[in-house]
C-alpha cells in the first residue's frame, strides 16, 4: 500500500476547492441575474421578453430611418436596413454594458453586505445579461435573414467571433467605468455622453473601405471598428474589402479586461457598505 504525500496531495485537494469556490461564484452570478430581471422589468413574462425586444425594435428603428434617408444599397446587393441593423445591434451591445456599468454599485449596494457577493460579480451579472440579449437578437436576424431573403451568413464564426470580442471589449470598459462611478459622481455622469459620442467613429454605420486611406489608417487603431468590419464580414463575405486585425483586437480586449480587474480590486476598499 502507498500513500501520497508532498505536493500532489495538496494538489489534489487544493482542486475541489477551487472548483467549488467557481461553483458558488457562478450560482451568485446567477442569482444577480435573476434578481437583475425582475428589478428592471418585473416578474411577468412580458417583462422579461423586453430584455430581447429592447435592443431588437431599437435597431429596427435605427434601419428604418436610415433606409428612408438612403432609398438603396449601403452595400452593393446589401438592403441598406440589413446593413444599418447588423451594424447597431453590436453597438447596442457596447452601449449597453458600458452605460449602465456606472449604475452596479448604486443599484446592489446592499447586496455587498453579503461575504460571497463581489463587486465585480454584480457588474459581471449585469454584463452576461446584456450579452446574451444582444445574442439571442443576433440569432433571430440571421434566421430571419435566411427565411425571408435567402441570405446565409459568409461565416458563422467571424459573425459571432466579432460580436463576442465586442461583448468582451464592452465588460473591461464596464467595470472600468463602474470602478470610476463608484468613488467618482462626476466619472459617473461622464460615461454615457463618451459612450454616445463613441457611435459616429465606432464602424457601426460606415465601411472603412468607403473611407479615405488616411482616414481608414487612424480608425484602425479604434478596436470596435475592427470588430465592426469582422462582424461585416462573417456576416456579407467579401461584396466589400474589410480591414481588421484580430490580433490586435484580442490584446485590446485582454487590456481593457486586465484594467477592468484590477481597477475593481482597488477601488473595493474604497467603497463605503
């Protein structure tokens, strides 16, 4: 008979551990979840479909007022309602969980009273709603683009890859903002203008290819066109040139979620419970 002994076994017994402490995190993520829903629209059904047809009717008002400025294709053989509604519904995203990032703190301040809820759980919470939302619309438009116009998005995965990277730019800028609003009333009012004034140079509307060349190498650098271009792409195929780096893109994201976190991590002592 043997025993194990030395690092292995500490190992070994280190793992449940940390698995568990991801289980109960997640079942506390959830529960904000749920809590998130029923504070903003109630417990009734309809309510909850809101969390859907919100960012959905948005961007099919958004389409349809572009579509009666333009009267034609914003792409050659794209309706200019299609191209205006995959272009916001991403925006909306961002918008979305970077907007009302700064609210986490006001609106759960009693939760933190509580060992296992973290700030960084209510904003995360907050977050995954939003993104899965914004998923759920982007589903329903590709169906609904395959039923009624026969179109098949060019790739599954650049389409949804995009929109992932922006879901994830979107939740480092969040608890960036949420850590700023927690200590900061005038960093709190600051965040939705920024956010608004974001939406003319993120590529929602526009293809850098209908740029200038040296106005396409300074937007470039901004990694929501990149994403914006990606999602065009999966989405179109090559009907226009698209320019985006997705290494570039993944180490924004990886920034701006490191940030995020330790920004959290300080501002926590911060906070008056």
């Amino acid at each position: 008979m043997s025993v194990t002994t030395g690092p292995e076994a500490g190992g070994g017994a280190a793992r449940p551990g940390v698995w568990r402490g991801f289980v109960v995190q997640g079942r506390v993520i959830h529960a904000l979840m749920l809590r998130e829903i029923q504070t903003r629209f109630g417990r009734n059904g309809l309510g909850f479909l809101w969390l859907f047809i919100e960012p959905l009717l948005l961007a099919a008002v958004v389409a349809v007022l572009h579509w009666i400025m333009y009267r034609g294709d914003r792409l050659p053989g794209v309706p200019v309602f299609l191209f205006y509604l995959i272009g916001y519904v991403p925006y909306f995203a961002f918008r979305s969980i970077v907007g009302r990032a700064p609210a986490a703190f006001q609106a759960n301040q009693t939760l933190l009273f509580h060992r296992q809820v973290r700030f960084m759980d209510v904003v995360v919470a907050r977050h995954v709603l939003e993104a899965l939302a914004v998923l759920a619309v982007i589903l329903v438009i590709v169906i609904g683009t395959v039923m009624i116009m026969g179109r098949m998005p060019h790739s599954i995965p650049h389409l949804f890859g995009g929109i992932i990277l922006m879901i994830l730019y979107a939740n480092g800028l969040g608890m960036i903002a949420a850590a700023a609003a927690g200590i900061s009333e005038t960093a709190e009012r600051m965040v939705t203008p920024l956010v608004y004034f974001s939406l003319p140079l993120s590529g929602a509307f526009f293809t850098l290819h209908s740029m200038p060349r040296w106005v396409r190498d300074i937007l470039i650098w901004n990694p929501q066109v990149n994403m914006h271009e990606m999602i065009r792409e999966g989405m179109y195929g090559h009907i226009t040139p698209t320019y985006y780096d997705v290494p570039y893109v993944i180490v924004a994201v990886a920034v701006v979620n490191l940030l995020g976190m330790m920004a959290m991590r300080a501002v926590r002592p911060q906070l008056e419970f």
